[in-house]
C-alpha cells in the first residue's frame, strides 16, 4: 500500500477525533489542497515562514453571523428540509455602504475551518480599502463550526449523514448567504467578488460559472479545475511539477532523491532491514514496511513544493540539506540530512503519533465523493512510478463509506474537457492565478479563455502566494506585481458592472 | 376555493391514476404549462387545430434507449445511487456523422410523456436535413415511461420518493444523457443544441446557463423564466394578456365576459341558484357552489388565449359564440354559447368525471416543490381580482405532501432578477422566443440581453407556436418567418462553434 498515513499522522490535530476505521488502509495519494498548507506549514518548525497573521485589531472588525442553511438544496424529501448553521464573518469597516453600491469581496471556504482562512488571506483585508469593499468569510458546510446534524460525530457517522457533503451543495450555500446578505443590507446592487484559493478556489470559479446572477466575478487562485476525468495526461501531473523544482533548485539533490528509493527497498529487504532504516531516519515507531518511509518522504517533497515561497523557499532547505552532507555520506544520509534541514531537530521522523485533522478527514472523504483527483507518479518523475488505479480507488471508497465516489461527475457538472472551446464565448470574469512551481498548477488554468477570462501566472509562485496575507519585508517583486495586475482586471470589472448597472437598472 | 378542480376533471385521462387525496382541495391556479395544450387540445373536439402529426414513416426512424439515471446527482447518500431507466430517442436520418462533427439537435422534454413531444413538436425534423443533425429527444423524470421506483405508484407516493422530482435534477439527467450519446457516437466534438418548449422552454434556457460545456445554444420557446419570486409585477401577468387577447378579439365579447363573474355569483346566491346555473351551463354534475362554474370558465378562456392558433383561433372561436348569441340572450347565455361554440356540442359541460392526466399529478407536484409560479389576477382583468397567496399555497402544499415549496430557489438557481445586468456580460446563444398573445409571454425574457441572447417575438403569436410541427397550409407568414429567423441564428451559432472547433483543437 502506497499511502500517505504517514503523513496523516504527523500533522498536528486540529480537532480530537479518533476515527480509527477511517485512518487505516487509507489510499490517500492526494496532497492537500489548501492555501496555506494547514497544520504541516502552521506548525511551530517554521514560524517565520509564515505570512503576517491578522492582528487582533482586525479580527476585531469582523462580526460572526450564522445563516440557517438548508441541508439538501436540490431535492424536496422530508429529509431535505433539515438545516444548520452555517458560520460567516463580516466586516463592515472599509465598505462605501449600499447608496453607492460598493462592492462585496467574499472569501468562499474550503477544507478547513474559516478561522485558518481569516487568519491567513490578505487578499480581502488588504484591498477593502482601496475597493470601499465589504468583506465576508464564508464557511464550507462540514468544516469548522458549520456542521450539520448537531455534531462533527452525528455529521460524519455514515453516508446517510456525510452523503450531503459536497461542492454542489456548498456554491449552493454560498449563493443563499449572498443573496441573504445583499438582501439584509439592501446592498442587491452592490457586485460580488467571489475569492478563493486552491479547492475554494476550484469552488470560487465553479461559483461565478453557475451562480453568475450572484457574482459578478471570481478570483480563483491555485484552482486545479482540470484535475479531473484525465483532462491532463498523466505524466503531465502534480509529481513531474515536484521533480521539476528539485531539479532546477538542484541537479545533485535531484539526483539524490531519485535513486533514494530503490536504496530503501534494497535494506528493507534484507533482514533486520526495517529496523535499520527506522534507526537511521530516527523514526517514532518502528517500520513496518518500506512505503511508510517513502510515503512520507514523497509527502514532505511534495509538501515543500507546494508551499515553495519566500523567504524560506522549502525546496531550496531540503536541498541545502541533502546537497550539504558531507561528500562521504551514503545515499539515505543525505536524504536524512535534507529532512532534518527541512523539519529541523526533533526527537523523532515518520510514524508520529497524532490524530487526523478535520480537514484530513473532511477532505478524504471528498475524494471518495465529487472531487476524484487522479493523481499519477509517472515513470519520468524523481519517484517510483504509481500510475493511478480508479478501481482501486473505488473500491477503497466504498469499503470505507460504503457508497462509491463519481468520477466523472466533477466534468459533468462543471466541465474542464476542452474548457477554452466551451468558455471562449461564454463566462466572463474569472482571474485563474497560478504559481507555476506548484505542483497543483498542473491542474489549472494557464492560458486565457478569452478576454475576460483569463490566466495570471508567476514563474516562480507556488501554492495560492497571491491571496496569502503579504509580508511586506519579503514579498518579491513578482509576486506584488501579480497582485497588482489582479486587482487591475478586478477594478475592470466594476467599471464595465457599474455602467451596466447604470445602463439597465 | 377559487380551483382548477373542474379542469382537471374534464381533462381526458392519458394515465389511470386516481389519487383521490391529490384531487380535493387543489390550489392549482397554475394554467398547463406545455407546448401543445396536452390533452385540453389533444382530445376529439379540435382535431383539425393540431399541427400535423409525425407520419408513421417519420416516427419509425426513433430509435429507443434507455439510459440507467442516476436518481440524486447532488449527494452521495446510499438512496442518491438509486438508479432508473430513462427514455430518449433517436433519430439519426439525417446526422451528418461524427467524422464531420455534425449538429445534435435535442429536444428536452418537459411535464408529459416524450410521446406526446415526438407527434407535435416540428423544429427538429424540419431541420433536421438542413442542418445535417441528429434529432434526440429525452424524456423527463417522472414523465412517460421514465419512472423511478419501478412504477409510478411508488414514485409518487409520498415526499420520500416524489422528492427527487425537480428541474435542477432533470437538467442534470440531460447533462449525463448528452453526454452519454455523444462518446457511445464518438461525437464529442458535435455541437448541441437544445430545444424546448413551455416548461421544457424553461429547462432548455437554464441547461444552457448551467451546462454551456454540454450544450452550445438553447431555442426556449415560450419560457417565462421570469416567472418566479415577483420578478414581474403581479398586475403585469398571465391574466392581464388573456384579457387583452379577448379584449382585441371582440370588445362586446370581453364586456360580456367581464360582467359575467357577479351574474353567475348573484343567481348563485339565490334559493336554487346553483341548480339553475347547472341546468344553464349543462353540467356534468350538480354544482357544488358558483366556483366550479366560475373556475371551469376561467380556465376555457386561458387556454384559448394560451393555445390561440391558426386555423382556428380559439379566442375569436368563443368571441364569435358570445357575440354571435341572439341579442336578446342575456349575458350567461351569451357565455354559454361561447363555451358551446369553443367546445363542441356535448352531452354535458363542467364537473366532467374523469381522472387527472400524468401532466396534472406532476406538474401540481412541480409548483409546490421548485416551479413555484405567483399568477395573480388583478383587478384591471376581465376576471374577478384574486390576489396570490403564497402562504395559502405554502399550506396548501404541506398539507398535500407533507413538505412546504420553495418559493425563492428557482431565482436562487437560476436568477432572473435583474437578467440584463446579470447575464449581459455572461452567456451567449439562447434564443427567448415567444408569441405576445400567449398569456405565459408575460414572464418570458421579450428583450434582447446581449447580441447572442436574444428575444424574438411575434405579435400574434401564442405558446410555443414556432417549434410545433408545422401546418404548412395554414402556417400565417409571420410564423414561417419567426422560424427562419431562428434556424439563421441558431446556423451563426454553428457556423462560430466551427471556427472555435478548429482554432482551439
């Protein structure tokens, strides 16, 4: 089993739960789709490289509203009529009020709760100023504390209770507490901006698309809408992403890495193998077999990728680390050496005890639901091939949940084959920013559909820098650049809306 | 209760169902949205108004499949996996062929079985040829023989299993179906275009909105999407457009009409009253009270108004009835030579027995769950004022189905506040066609939204007159030119979906 328990079990938790059936034999291949990369790049190992946090002062200005949401939007059973309360945030302090219309910047929620979101994402807080704007945070059902059914434990029991958890539903949340909010401000005029990053921002672009009567706008960062249903071609993916940016950080520590692997399954095959690998990467438990050392090691490359940003850059400690052991040392040395780099001095590597965060729980079920991610390690990567078995994954679903995901109805209801030929002459007003060094942006949108729908990439971004909160002291100047010419298109857009609203209403 | 009681009764049955508990206390004041008028046209009287029904030559070129739908596209809860066998047909006799990526033009079917479609709708196999297309008609849930559940009994039986029955999920059923036939045809690169009228008209407008990447236009004759939440103002709607259709057609007529509502209500409250009115009005049965008569009157004259066609003319048919009535009559024997006159010479007229057609016992579902149409009749009509009442509406659907509509979601969904700011920028290629006689032409969109969002309209036509088989004999020129107009349209449409095929693949 190539899994990444490994990787599950070293975050830390966020939530208490203890799902002991969920944790075991889990397929989850897939690297969390999140803007600030959660607990791995919120924990305490590196502090500084995280972006300016909200001050106490602004997270003043947010007032917390909840919105009793219906549970199951699309159908009319008793079952349906159940609702919750779906948290959101607003803040009213930069906004030009509703006699001039003044826009609404609206971050929409992922896999997560919307406090990491609030403390975390600039865009909203930085440009209210400048656009008069109001700000609200919105929620994602299922996370946080919007969940359905009384409690985390009810919501998550079985596919009965889970089954409503999906992205369907969730732009249909997003679309009511909108129009509840206009509606509650008298603000019907005021134009919507839809935000957000990596699977929000997925849902973001999803949003402007199907709800375009709600917003009139979409910024989606880091959004890999063409991951899925094979749109892109395997070897095309989120690994050969990974193993371009070892590489060009280092040809040596590429190298390195590459031939790691097959050295790990030669001493675990030998005899009393495990136990001399578990020694020598300082593991919490002993191994019990090879892939629990190589899936973690494959998560902290691509983890390190993902969130390649200043001023740490991840990528370039793993290979200070690895390139910087003494010449002597053998294969595994150095790679032990990049982790220690990379981790810094622990007590102990792989196999840490820990529970699963609502967010690795959440999400895991989400790929065995609507968002089937296929995610291949071709044979021209830095890793072992693992080309992606679909069957393996169903089956994986449904002995876990008991109900199989859909595959293929992510395209069906939200396209992605052939995106430029369906969109081109329609849609409007969707930015899909990228950073190229992140692995995901395989995935994403990385030419213009049309005029107004439009690719705003950066060489050297990784995972969702552009709605990050800035840190002024070491943004680089791309990255400001890229910004600014994100919130150019934006301004666009409210001129083009406020002389149709002029012109029509 | 001002109900539709009495014409639900005479209605002849297309399905045996007798669901007594569905028939007492009917709000329906919702007039039959469909195309052809169902059996309230279909049936004996006015064979010669039809348009000419599909040759047994031309039928015998449909081919029949069925397609295993998933029931609940929208959660993944262990009953959404249920599955049914849905309808479509096929008609391949002029399909240019996937190796030249040839149109597939697709009708989507509506509140009645697609039986009743293939023998009236025209604007698929009259272009058919000239577009080299495809012809596909689908069925829709719940209609004909697409019926989850395994009969229609169980699938209507209670909110548990009615409560998959709604537009969100047809249109995704048609999202699969599409896409289905297109790979099983390898015709992935064939345009679709979608067609539909009345309801369907609706649906067809919306699957364009929500699947541009499925279907590349939408002809949606005579859908008042607009129709919803109070978007028009109530003394703007369904009965003020009756009034004017009968008021142009005969003033004398619409004053008879107009003063006829207090006469019936004046004997009615006299000793015997209702008798007399029975033996007046020939009654199938004895009236209960003034409404069944009343109601029955009121629903002659809107469907005459709604299906107001060439050769006949219905409306101008009753007019001649009340006009042409000795000037000695008084005004309730004018009325019931008007009646006489449209309806034939029959044993007995009002509180026909009968059973309500599968249309009825859907539809009526339909506007307590998503189609929730607020028809009021103001007082500047020909009728009695009679305000909607959505509370009245809302209690009238729990009590029927145990679960309350949702007034606001087909606005929520689909927009239509504000259409024009809304979609001016957004969308491309769908045709709002509608005939300004047709009373549902009042919650249709009669404006241009954008350049490839377009109103055509005719000034006499009525509901879905341009995509009924065409009566070349008496198809008035104005009809003939409606039709050309949007054949051209639609053939832009294709000619710039080519040019796009070839720049962008």
């Amino acid at each position: 089993m190539n899994s990444f328990i490994s990787l599950l079990l070293f975050l830390l938790p966020i939530i208490s739960l203890f799902i002991t059936t969920l944790v075991s034999g889990s397929p989850l291949k897939i690297p969390r789709l999140s803007p600030t990369g959660g607990t791995f790049v919120h924990g305490n190992y590196f502090a500084n490289d995280q972006p300016k946090a909200l001050s106490a002062l602004d997270q003043n200005d947010f007032e917390t509203f909840y919105y009793t949401q219906t549970l199951d939007h699309f159908n009319f059973r008793p079952d349906s009529f159940t609702t919750f309360q779906q948290r959101y945030l607003i803040n009213s302090k930069y906004w030009g009020g509703s006699n001039v219309s003044a826009p609404i910047l609206a971050y929409l929620g992922a896999e997560e709760s919307i406090d990491t979101d609030l403390a975390s994402i600039g865009f909203l807080s930085e440009n209210a100023n400048q656009f008069q704007a109001l700000q609200i945070f919105i929620e994602h059902r299922y996370y946080g504390k919007s969940i359905p059914f009384g409690s985390r434990e009810e919501a998550l029991k079985n596919a009965g209770t889970i089954g409503y958890f999906n992205s369907a539903q969730a732009i249909a949340d997003y679309a009511e507490i909108l129009i509840h909010v206009k509606k509650q401000l008298h603000a019907e005029d005021s134009p919507v901006i839809v935000i957000g990053g990596s699977y929000g921002g997925m849902l973001a672009s999803w949003f402007r698309l199907k709800y375009p009567h709600v917003a009139v706008g979409a910024l989606a960062s880091s959004a890999p809408i063409l991951y899925f249903d094979n749109i892109i071609p395997p070897e095309k993916g989120y690994y050969s992403i990974v193993t371009k940016d070892f590489q060009e950080a280092s040809e040596t520590c590429y190298q390195t890495i590459k031939k790691s692997w097959s050295e790990i399954d030669e001493i675990a095959s030998k005899h009393g193998g495990l136990s001399i690998l578990s020694k020598k990467f300082h593991t919490c438990s002993l191994l019990n077999n090879s892939s629990e050392l190589k899936d973690y090691l494959q998560s902290v490359y691509a983890q390190a990728a993902q969130y390649d940003r200043p001023p740490r850059y991840p990528v370039t400690v793993v290979c200070g680390g690895i390139d910087g052991a003494s010449s002597g040392n053998d294969t595994l040395s150095k790679i032990f050496a990049g982790l220690v780099a990379y981790r810094g001095n622990r007590s102990c590597y792989v196999n840490q005890p820990g529970s699963l965060s609502e967010t690795d729980i959440g999400w895991r079920w989400q790929t065995c639901s609507d968002m089937v991610i296929p995610i291949s390690i071709s044979n021209d990567t830095m890793f072992q091939p693992d080309p992606y078995d679909l069957e393996v994954h169903i089956k994986s679903c449904k002995a876990k949940y008991g109900v199989p995901p859909r595959p293929r109805w992510a395209t069906t209801y939200f396209g992605g084959h052939d995106i430029k030929l369906a969109l081109h002459r329609f849609a409007s007003n969707i930015i899909f920013s990228n950073g190229l060094r992140d692995p995901y942006s395989s995935g994403g949108v990385l030419e213009d559909i049309s005029r107004t729908v439009v690719a705003v990439h950066t060489k050297n971004g990784s995972h969702c820098m552009d709605i990050l909160r800035a840190n002024h002291t070491t943004d680089p100047g791309w990255l400001v650049e890229q910004r600014k010419t994100e919130v150019h298109i934006i301004k666009g857009w409210l001129v083009k809306y406020y002389a149709d609203l002029h012109a029509f209403k």
